[in-house]
C-alpha cells in the first residue's frame, strides 16, 4: 500500500500552535530555542504542581523501578491507597479509577443509569445537562451537551440527555419526568467560560434530585483537585453530589481519572458491569497519591485561595485601568477567566508572543490557569504581560 505522503501523520484533530517544549520547571517552559514561557495553562488544568515536581518525579521513578501494570484481575496497592484516601477526603465511600477525565464521566453516566435500572426503574434513564457544558469527546460526552461545534458529523447522538440553560432553577425543575435518573453539572464551567455555578444553585439542585429521588453528579474534572483553592469546588457550597468525576489535576500530568460515589449511588454496580484494562495502573496511582500529598499539606489549598484571591485583584485593577479593554474577570481560586475586547485567541497569541500561556475558552474568555504552586512574583510578571498588550489595543 503507498502512503498518501500529503496526509500528515498525526490525525489532524487539532490546530497545533508552532511550538515545541523541550523542558518544564515549576511553573516554566523552554522550548527548543531555549526560550521560556509562563505557564499559565497548565496543560488545561492538568499539572496542577507545575513541572518536573521533585516530590512527583521521585513517586513515579520508584514506582516505575517496581511494578508497572497487572490488571485489575488481581489487587494493585497503590490503586487501593488511592481510593482510601480520596474516600477519607471527600463525600464518597467508593472510587473507580480510570485513565481520563471522558472516562470518568462515562463511569458517571452508566452508574446513574445503573442505579434505577438496579431498582426496577429501567425507564428512569435521562440525564438533564446545561448549556454551555463540557463533559469530554466521546460519544456519550459529546451527547450530553448538544453542542454543535463537538457533535458536527456524528450523529445519530447517544439518547437520554435533556439540555437547560445555565443556572436556571426554573427550567431545571420544569425538565425533570418521571425518566429523569440524574443532574450533571460541573460547578464551574472550564470550557463554557470559567462560570461558576453560584453556591445556592447548587444547594437548590441537591434539594431538587433529594425531592424527586435523583443523583446529583458533580463534574470536577476541571475544577476539582485545589483548583478552586478546596479540595473539590462544591465545597465552597457546602453541597455533596451523588457521584463525582475528576481527572486532569489528579494525576498533575500523568493520565488518571477516578469516579467517586456514595454506596447507594454505586449499589448497582456489580462484578463485570464496569471495567478498564489500564485504569488503576500502579503507576498513574502512584503519582496520584504523590500529589495528594502535596495538595493535603497543611496550608496548601489556603494558599492556592490566598493566591488566587491576589491574581483576581490584580487582573480586576487591570479591568478598572482598561474598561474599554476589559469587560469582566471570572472564575474561583486559581481557575480564573478573563474576557477582552479583542478576539480572544488573538489575545491569547498576544500573550503568547511575550512568553506567557494561557487558554481560550467559550464567550470569548481567555483562561488562567497557574500551577497551584504558583507565587506572587510570577502572577505579577504575568499581570505585566496582560497590561502590555492590553496597552497596545488593537481588536
């Protein structure tokens, strides 16, 4: 067979900025010119310790010198450490551990529907969403949302997912049938534009699904792990879900998602009914735990509040400084949004250029998202990026 040599060798799935990264240190990257950047991505929320993290480089190394995979046909340490201390830490009492934050809210969406169908309610299988969510690619994912711009070319679509608008209590309440299983809901929207869900949204939705006999599922996969400056998001409102997913922060770099739930949410979930050839390696859990290490020191998440309450001032004097530059500043913790006059990509790349990165989202957004370990001189030297283009104007 001869290759179509024009085809390029990776799927062209993406839009790849011309940059190639050579290293990573903290919150910095050199690429190969040797060039450095300020990360203020994180590989969209995912090295939440920022890079080469001594305490995460040394896990994985012993690790790796160990054991790197067995299957989940026999007990794995590491994976049952995990799940004890995410346990201990958190609303649930049981964890599934898989490899991505898609996975995570598949194992959501099956144990939602599992659990009705376990009770003799097969018919209770619908899911209200909201729009301007983000659950993952896949097709149950992409489902869930509606969204055009990720459903494009694959439908027929995965039945059972009813979508309302952002926030509203009364669309929520009037959407729900005598189908409906379960409520998804990320607590703060990553891609949707850094909005958070007000706390008494959340407590209103928990009153719901305990009114109408639903599962309430927290999506943290971007906001959880101490992004929001808490352990997981929803704690600012004081309101457990049902089940959880989390992922990217999880693994600070490493591949690891994990569904967390209470007994009676994941009472349908029986031998053979769930599974993942690769979820819970010894590896990925190591680091995991390496970084709740890390992220349960004392004083650690005071800290990531502590700067992120100083990265929003600084970013809200911007805003008073450009009104005509600047319209709003968003988000919670270390997971915050800026929205400026100008394209936001374009912005982006402007920011680029003088060596910081950040990260567009929906309603024209640019995301901040430092390494948790980030300090105050860097959130200045980053606040001085964003006044100089800002100063330059332009659309």
């Amino acid at each position: 067979m001869t290759r179509n040599a024009s085809f390029p060798t990776l799927l062209p799935v993406y839009k790849r900025i011309d940059i190639l990264f050579e290293r990573g240190q903290g919150a910095w990257l050199w690429d190969r010119q040797g060039r450095r950047y300020l990360d203020f991505a994180s590989g969209i929320a995912v090295t939440a310790l920022g890079h080469a993290h001594p305490h995460l480089v040394a896990a994985l190394t012993e690790q790796a010198r160990k054991l790197w995979h067995v299957s989940n046909l026999f007990r794995i340490e590491q994976l049952e450490k995990l799940a004890d201390r995410l346990v201990a830490n958190s609303f649930a009492e049981t964890v599934f551990v898989c490899n991505s934050g898609a996975e995570a809210i598949e194992a959501c969406i099956k144990m939602a529907r599992r659990f009705h169908w376990h009770r003799g309610q097969p018919e209770r299988h619908r899911i209200l969403t909201f729009e301007g969510a983000f659950h993952g690619r896949t097709l149950a994912a992409i489902s869930a949302t509606r969204n055009p711009r990720l459903t494009e070319g694959f439908a027929p679509l995965l039945e059972g997912f009813d979508v309302v608008p952002f926030a509203d209590h009364t669309a929520v309440r009037e959407a729900i049938t005598p189908q409906t299983a379960a409520i998804l809901i990320e607590p703060v929207q990553g891609e949707g534009g850094v909005r958070p869900v007000p706390a008494e949204c959340l407590r209103g939705l928990r009153q719901l699904c305990d009114e109408h006999d639903l599962l309430l599922i927290f999506d943290e996969v971007q906001c959880g792990m101490g992004r929001t400056g808490h352990l997981f998001a929803c704690e600012a409102a004081d309101v457990a879900p049902d089940i959880m997913a989390l992922a990217k922060g999880l693994g600070g770099g490493f591949p690891i998602g994990a569904c967390l739930a209470t007994a009676r949410a994941a009472s349908g979930m029986t031998p053979g009914s769930h599974g993942s050839t690769f979820g819970g390696n010894p590896l990925g859990c190591a680091v995991a735990n390496a970084v709740l290490d890390v992220l349960l020191e004392e004083g650690f998440l005071e800290n990531v509040r502590t700067q992120g309450h100083y990265l929003r001032e600084r970013l809200e004097a911007l805003r008073a400084r450009y009104p005509d530059r600047i319209s709003d500043v968003r988000g919670l913790g270390l997971m915050l949004g800026l929205k400026p006059a100008m394209v936001n990509t374009d912005f982006a790349a402007r920011l680029r250029e003088r060596g910081l990165l950040t990260v567009p989202a929906a309603d024209n957004v640019v995301r901040l998202l430092p390494p948790l370990v980030i300090g105050r001189e860097e959130i200045d030297l980053a606040c001085e990026t964003i006044a100089a283009v800002l100063e330059e104007g332009g659309s």
